[in-house]
C-alpha cells in the first residue's frame, strides 16, 4: 500500500460521521509517540471524530505537557475501560510503531477487535492491517503525519498546539536533529511549522530544561561507576539494576537519551544500555555510521528496530548474564556486519 492509498483510506474512514477512535502509542512512550498521539488526537477532535488516548504504560513527565496527554487513560489503571473503548471503537490508531506486539498488556484487546486499524509509522516492515501509513525515510513518526494531516484538512488545519507536538517529536526522535535528519524535507516541514505557530522555545524547555536532581545523580552514578568499554572493540556497554532505578526513585523517561552519551567518544561507535527492569532485562542499542545495531538486537536480543538505533529485551536471564552475552557477541556483530 503506498502513502497516498494509505491517506485515501484513511480519509474515506474519517468521512463517517460520529465515528469513535481510540490512539495508541508504543510501550514506554517517548516523543515521537507522544507528540504524534497528541497532534492527531488534536486533529481527529477538530474534524469531530470522538477519540481517546490509551497508553499500556504510563506518559513520562518530561512528555504530560502536551496537549490531551494527561488525559490518556492507562491499561494498568483502567483496564475494563480500555477492553470497553477497544471494543466499542470503530478505528484503532497505532502510533509510531509497526506491531500490536510494542502495544503491551494492550495487545490481546487490540487484536480482538473488530475496529479498523491503522498504523502510522516509520519503522521497518509494518503488520499488515486494515490501514498501513508507512514510510522509513522521514525522520520521525510526526514528520509523516505532518503530510497526513495536511493531506486530508490543509495547512490551515494546523493549530500550535499540533504544531508544537509535532515538533517534540521530529526534534527527539533525531536527537535534536543531529542524527537521521539529513533530508532537506524535514526542515521543510519544520519550517512551515513555525509558520502554523510553533513555539520552538517552549518545546525545548519542557523537554531538555525540566531536570530532577535524582535524574542527574542516576545518570551521574551510571557514567561514572558503570560504563565499561570492551578491551577490543569500540562498544560502550551501561549496565544499570532495579536497585539503581529505585534508590534514584527512577520515573520513566529519566534516562531518555544517556544511551547516547558514550558515542560522543570519538573511538566509541557503540554504545548498549542494558537495564534491569522487574519482569525482564531490556537492552537500548546506538551506533554511529553504517553499524547496523538493529541485526544485533534482531538475532540475539529478541529485538530489532532502526540502523543506528535498536532495541531487545530477555526474560528469565540476570543482567549480568546479559551484559555478558552483549561482551561475547561482540566479534561475532563486528565481524558479520562492520567492514573495517
Ligand atoms: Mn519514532
């Protein structure tokens, strides 16, 4: 299905008066997730679509600000009446992910119901539902819907509240546009943004300027006492426990992008954050050039995800058991898929 097919669709099913959607981002929401649920849930409501915001887990602070996201209902508060709005909803959005399987305890009562779905996304090979929206070449899950959304209302369609969490997601999901932002198109549409009244200010405050001194001594503590380098290859491994989390009183979100501090090393191309979580161990890859980090969470982390960013996860193994097969998978990874 090509983009365009995907709008039309799309736009065919949004032509159904009293129609009732529900949004839905990826398992632990970051801001290409958040902003796209916020901006399109902002768009449906002005097009007088009914629809409500579900999360499987929970919105992180640094993310609450905007627009309808305080008001997203979470499975693990609500959970009968996340099944009932699943149930009765005729179109279920799925935001900045390519699978039911990123949707958590959702995703039983995701596939159980009869709505038509629809993915928005910019991840490799998408699940093939009702509506597939899918383009790896843009930046961000929120510079696609940019082009949705203005495809199916116009420009002037744009509140700032839309343009604002669109931007959050375009800027974090490229690391403040330092990685994957090469294309002249996303400044494009961050251009016409501004015009549709972005507050660009405001956006870099809430997410880069609203710190909490717990954050910083986490996140102090794991570069100065855990970060340990591979004695023969450039990778940079951050191990971090419960314990950590807890005596740090961790809130998600508060170690949002410190995967990528190692790589500011020059001799680092690297860099894999494994944390202890309480039912499983997850794994954050980054790398730099054309290391392709997604094949190594793909074969050996039960994962996978983009070139230079890739997640995994294991059950039932301990973290140092994981940080261990990170160090002896190491040459296989090099040797498979880094020419040197
Ligand atoms: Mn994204």
């Amino acid at each position: 299905m090509s983009i365009s097919e995907g709008i039309e669709q799309l736009k065919a099913l949004l032509g159904k008066p009293g129609s009732r959607a529900v949004i839905i981002p990826h398992i632990s929401v970051d801001g290409d997730a958040a902003g796209s649920c916020s901006a399109f849930s902002g768009a449906l409501e002005k097009a007088g679509v009914k629809c409500r915001i579900l999360t499987c887990d929970y919105i992180p602070d640094y993310l609450r600000w905007l627009p309808r996201l305080s008001q997203a209902i979470s499975f693990q508060d609500k959970a009968g009446y996340c099944k009932r709005l699943l149930r009765e909803a005729d179109m279920i959005c799925m935001l900045d992910h390519n699978t039911m399987k990123r949707e958590g305890d959702l995703e039983p009562w995701v596939r159980e119901s009869k709505a038509v779905k629809v993915v928005i996304d910019h991840h490799p090979d998408p699940e093939a539902v009702d509506v597939v929206i899918s383009n790896i070449r843009v930046s961000s899950t929120c510079e696609l819907l940019y082009s949705v959304i203005t495809e199916i209302w116009g420009r002037e369609f744009l509140t700032p509240d839309m343009a604002n969490a669109l931007y959050t997601g375009i800027n974090t999901d490229t690391g403040g546009l330092s990685h994957n932002s090469s294309h002249p198109e996303t400044y494009r549409v961050i251009a016409e943004l501004l015009e549709s009244g972005l507050d660009k200010e405001t956006v870099h405050r809430y997410i880069y300027e609203t710190n909490k001194l717990s954050r910083l001594r986490l996140i102090g503590n794991i570069l100065l006492n855990k970060l340990t380098v591979h004695p023969d290859y450039p990778v940079a491994v951050l191990p971090v426990t419960l314990g950590e989390l807890e005596s740090y009183n961790y809130q998600e979100g508060d170690l949002e992008g410190v995967v990528n501090i190692p790589l500011s090393v020059a001799n680092i191309y690297v860099s894999v954050q494994v944390t202890q979580r309480k039912e499983r161990i997850k794994l954050s890859f980054r790398s730099k050039g054309a290391i392709p980090v997604n094949e190594w969470a793909r074969v050996h982390f039960n994962g996978g995800g983009h070139l230079n960013a890739a997640g995994g996860q294991c059950e039932g193994v301990t973290l140092e058991e994981v940080v261990q097969r990170v160090f002896d998978t190491t040459p296989w990874f090099f040797s498979t898929y880094v020419s040197v």
